[in-house]
C-alpha cells in the first residue's frame, strides 16, 4: 500500500532520502543564522562605558536605572524617555575632542551636553526606521564642555509597537569612540544599502525579462515583489499610526507577491482564489484609514511582521514539496535560503514580543537578501545560454559601437578645440584690458617722471620713480594672483593679498588686524571667477591705500562674516552656510574724511571702488567720521557672468556713502 502511495513521486527510499538531506540542510541554515546573530559587534573600551543612570520613567519622576533599559508599556503609550548622568573629563585627555556614542536605541534617539543638543537621529537616514539599527555618534564641541561635572542628557523616542530601549551610553574621546562606530555604520548602514542596490539591480533585471517575455509571470511577480520591498524599506516609517499601517500593509503586499512567484516558478496554475493572499494587505489598509490607533495596532501585530512567517511557512511548504517531491535542484535552494530567513523573522518577532534585552538588533533586512543570491544564481545559469546565442550578435555590436566611437571622440576633439581657443581668447583680453587699466598707467608715469628727473638738475633725495616702478609691481602680482582658479574659495584668494597688505602697512607702521569671524571658514561661490576675484581685491586695495594716506591710522581691521541675507548690515555673525553671503568690512582708526559735493572726485577713488562693486553686482557702503572710516562690501550669493567689454567711459553716482 505504501509503495502504492509512493510510486508517483519515485521509488519510496530516493523519496526519504531527498526528504532527509532536505531536513538537514534546512537545519544547517538555520544553524548558520543563528550563528550569524551570535556574533558580538564591534563596541568601544568599556572603561568610557556609562551603564548607571537616573531616568525620567513617569514626567517629573527621576529614578535610578541601569542600562540597558527597554520600557515595554511604551508599545501601548507613546512618549519619550530621558536619561540623565553626570562626567567629567580628565585633564590629560582636555585637548583631545570628546563625543558620546550611542550602538543601539529605539526608535529615535536626541543626546544633549549641558543642555545643547549635539546629535539627532531624526536627522539622519534611520530616523523613524528601527530596523536600520543605525548607531548614533555626537562630537562635543569644546566651548560646551565645563571644570569639573558635565550634565549628559539622552532623550528616546519610540512609537508602538516598538518599544522605547536604551542599551548603553559612551563617553570617551572621538578618536576611541569613532572605529566601533564606523565598523557599525559599515555593517548597518552601508551593507544594507549595498544589498538595498543588489535588489533594485536583480529586480530591474527581472522587470526587463518579464517586459520582453510577458509569458513568464513569474519574473514579473518577483520583480514587483523586490522594487515595491525597496520602496518600502527606503519610503515608510513608523512614526504615526497610519505610517504603521501602511508599513504593514505593503510588508503583507510584498510577501503575497513572493507566494504567487513561488506558484508560478513551480508551474501551478494561478487562479482566482490565490489573489486572496492580497487579502491581509487590503485589511491592514482599510483599518489604518477608518480605524482607531488600537485597531490599528492590533492589525499589524496581526498581520505584519508576524504574519510574515504563514507567508514564509508556505513559501518553505511549497519549495520544500518541489524538492522533495519533483527532485527540482532549484527549489531545494530557494527553500533552504527560505529557511535562513526565517531565522532572522524569528529573532525580529521575539524582539517585537520583548526578548532580547541585550541585543535588540533587527536583522531581517540582512537575512532577506539572501534570496536575491539564490535567485541571481539561477537567473545566471538560465542566461548562459541565451549568452551563447548572442556572440555573433555582440561582435557585429562591437564593430559597430568603436565607429561610433571614432566619431563621437573626433567630434568631441574638435568641439573641445573651439571652446579651448574660445577662453583662451577671452582670458587673453582680460589680461590685456588689466595690464592696460594697472600696469600701464604705471608704466606711463615711470615714463613721465623719469623725463622730468633728466631736465631737472637739482632734484630730491626721495626716488620716485623706484616708488612707482613698486607700485606697478604689486599691479601686476595682483593681476597675476587674480588669474588663478581658486574653485570659488574667496578666503583662498584672500590669503595672498593679506600677504601682501601685512607688508605694505608694516613699512608705514600701521597693525593689520585680519578677523574672519564665521566657523567652518567661508562659503563656496560656484560662479566666482577669477575675474571677479580682481575687482575685489582692487577694490579693498583702494581702500587700504586710502587708509594709508589719508586717514592717519595706526591700526586697519580686515573683517570676513557671513549673513543669511544681504541686508543683514552688521547683525549677528553667520554659520558660514553655503545659503550665507559673505561681508567684507575693512574699517581703520583715523580721522575720517568729509565727501566733497555729488559729482565731484574725493581724492579717494571713491568712484572707482564703486564702479568695481557694481560689476560684481555687491553694495558698497562707505562710512566715515572723526573715529575712522569703514567700508563695507556685501557681496552676492551669486556673480555675474564677465561682461564682453568694460566701459569705465560714464561712471555711476557714488550713492552708497554716508558722512
């Protein structure tokens, strides 16, 4: 009778057989995932490691706690947890930068030193996203840091069903903390988005098979599967009920699709019926729209993570009885990878349910790309063929592809040609137009003055011409500076006309006082160019010369900020975002100047100054009275393209200066 029974499927001791390496190999995975999640995870020296704390459990109550600390009853009551300790910080590690590092907390986490905030989850690619088991790493900026007791503050936040979990707290200096911290983002953050691209490549593949074979549905179920998973996995959080919803809605979609792949890759004839495994994906989303938050709870703990392991049961059922059964190599794989992820469902449903004090690491997204492997390694033994039969075609492509190749680099050399000579001409004219306004006046008052010291007999022991054979030296080491490309880095360009201007007021004894007062130095200007970069600098030239002459100074402060906006005048210094523009004020100590009438010339190249903040499209403000001038250059948070020519012909009204 049993022989009877037994005959379909082969001879009854070649059935057991498969049934049995088929067992074992299954345990073996499983094996090999739970080995996988025994393993420790880099950590930093326990000595900086901080375990006894006080909590805030109930608003206003403070108790002692040790870490880790998982507060269950926040999976029913949302609300956020602080933790609270005090550190000090010895004196031989003052000089070194502290941080505090967090490995594991759910779902958000805020850390504060002193009452400022130094680090947020919420701002990077975990936030609301337990699963990432993204690490937090906050560096303390030294002017926070106090003599003697410093207060740490850690905030949690957790939306149900997660519950709030701290596991520990580390405090210690950056260079200690950051390896264990890299080596976990390596394997939380970048590993996953390693194997996140895998899936998008796999299932675009798939979605390609299936468009130009539509017969073969199951390419295109587990195609949907994999693309609507990474959509989900990068797109939904659970930082509301209805987020929760849809997150369980679209977890229960995606696992649908993979059973109806499992029916078509195993030759079952989809019917009408199988679209019920849609059914709990409809359910969950129908009652995250029309039902209450404990409703809502209640239908994913139902029907999302936990029951993802019927859906993974069936998919072992069905793969396991083509193996078992059909003797089909390929489904006795994609059941014992099947098997393997499984491993990972478990632990993450036992930490759902509360287990795993100590390690509450969600680990599904990394056991499910194991099936990608599997899948890739078919797809790849079913297109050697198809490869085989393209050769011929591949060869002629080739042929085809280097002609096109040859033209296109022909093409590209001579577009490369004309925009090569087409700069070349124009940086040419402006070094001619420059070396004509600068060093060419210069060179025609060496002229005159050299003329005049020949016809005049008794002449003074002053040299000046040696003084204006100086003056158009520095012209034309600021014209030559101002050529180079210096990637829109203004304090860059800057730095040689300190340089410069440090030595020019040391022969006249004046102190240079150079200030850039913004952190993080200034912003990048992506289309400053070096043309722009010489009208700056000849205008703060112009003023420095002024100072140098005129004012009777003994000290010249050069002062770089940033604003949020143009119109911010001397309010707060800025961050030295790259949203900030930058204000140059150079301001000296002298007598100051009273302007002649409108129209007229100041002596002080006034006009000039201004005519050269226009074509950079910056304010020039001139402020002078009996403690000194100050002139100050707003610049633009964009430049003007070079103009074609420059007229200095009808210069405008020097509107901007105030007595």
């Amino acid at each position: 009778m049993i022989a009877s029974l037994m005959a379909p499927f082969g001879r009854p001791d070649a059935y057991l057989l498969r049934g049995m390496v088929f067992a074992l190999s299954c345990a073996l995975a499983v094996a090999a995932g739970l080995g996988l999640l025994s393993m420790p995870l880099p950590e930093p020296p326990q000595h900086y490691r901080f375990t006894a704390v006080m909590a805030e459990l109930q608003p206003g109550e403070w108790r002692s706690t040790t870490l880790p600390n998982l507060r269950l009853e926040t999976a029913r009551e949302p609300g956020d947890t602080f933790y609270r300790l005090a550190f000090e910080i010895p004196d031989k590690d003052a000089a070194t930068p502290w941080a505090v590092f967090l490995p594991r907390f759910m779902i958000d986490a805020a850390v504060l030193v002193n009452g400022v905030e130094i680090a947020d989850s919420r701002n990077g690619p975990g936030a609301g996203k337990p699963d990432r088991n993204i690490p937090l790493l906050g560096v303390i900026p030294k002017p926070l840091l106090r003599d003697g007791a410093n207060e740490l503050t850690v905030a949690v936040m957790a939306t149900a069903p997660v519950a709030e979990y701290l596991e520990s707290i580390y405090i210690g200096p950056e260079e200690a903390l950051r390896p264990a911290y890299d080596r976990r983002l390596t394997l939380f953050g970048l590993l996953p988005v390693v194997l996140l691209s895998w899936q998008v490549i796999v299932g675009a593949l798939l979605l390609t098979i299936w468009c130009s074979r539509p017969h073969e549905i199951a390419y295109g179920l587990l195609a949907f599967a994999m693309l609507f998973g990474v959509g989900r996995v990068t797109l939904l959080t659970l930082e509301t009920p209805l987020h929760l919803a849809l997150a369980g809605a679209a977890l229960a979609l995606e696992m649908g699709l993979a059973v109806l792949f499992a029916l078509a890759f195993l030759d079952i004839r989809l019917r009408w019926w199988h679209g019920l495994v849609f059914l709990p994906s409809v359910l969950v989303l129908l009652i995250g729209f029309y039902g209450n938050p404990s409703m809502i709870l209640a239908a994913y703990m139902l029907f999302g993570p936990p029951g993802v392991g019927l859906y993974l049961l069936l998919l072992a059922g069905l793969f396991g009885w083509s193996a078992i059964v059909k003797a089909r190599g390929a489904s006795f794989l994609l059941a014992i990878v099947v098997a393997a992820v499984s491993t990972g469902w478990a632990h993450d449903v036992a930490i759902l349910a509360g287990y795993f004090v100590d390690h509450r690491y969600f680990v599904g997204r990394l056991f499910y790309p194991a099936m990608l492997i599997a899948i890739g390694t078919l797809l790849s033994l079913r297109f050697v063929q198809a490869l085989n039969k393209i050769d011929s075609f591949a060869a002629q492509m080739v042929v085809k592809i280097t002609e096109t190749e040859d033209k296109l680099r022909r093409s590209f050399a001579r577009e490369e040609l004309q925009a090569r000579n087409q700069a070349l001409a124009l940086e040419r004219g402006r070094l001619m137009r420059d070396l004509h306004d600068g060093l060419g006046g210069q060179l025609v008052r060496i002229v005159a003055l050299s003329e005049r010291g020949s016809s005049e007999r008794g002449s003074s022991d002053d040299n000046p011409i040696g003084e204006a054979a100086r003056a158009a030296l520095k012209d034309l080491r600021l014209v030559i500076d101002a050529m180079e490309d210096v990637g829109g880095d203004l304090l860059l360009a800057l730095g040689s006309w300190r340089e410069r201007t440090a030595i020019q007021l040391r022969a006249h004894h004046i102190e240079l006082d150079w200030q850039v007062r913004t952190t993080g130095g200034l912003p990048p200007f992506e289309d400053l160019r070096p043309w722009h970069v010489i009208q700056i600098v000849r205008l703060m030239d112009e003023a420095i010369t002024n100072a140098v002459k005129h004012s009777g100074a003994g000290r010249i402060s050069v002062i770089l900020r940033t604003a949020p906006d143009a119109s911010a005048g001397d309010g707060p210094v800025g961050d030295g975002r790259s949203d900030s523009t930058v204000h140059i004020v150079i301001r000296d100590d002298g007598r100051g100047f009273l302007p002649k009438e409108h129209g007229n010339e100041t002596g002080h190249g006034l006009a000039n100054m201004q005519r050269r903040a226009d074509l950079c499209q910056a304010r020039l403000t001139i402020d002078s009275g009996p403690d000194g001038t100050s002139v100050a250059l707003d610049l633009p948070r964009r430049f003007p393209p070079m103009p074609e020519a420059q007229a200095f012909a009808s210069p405008p009204p020097v509107s901007a200066i105030r007595p």
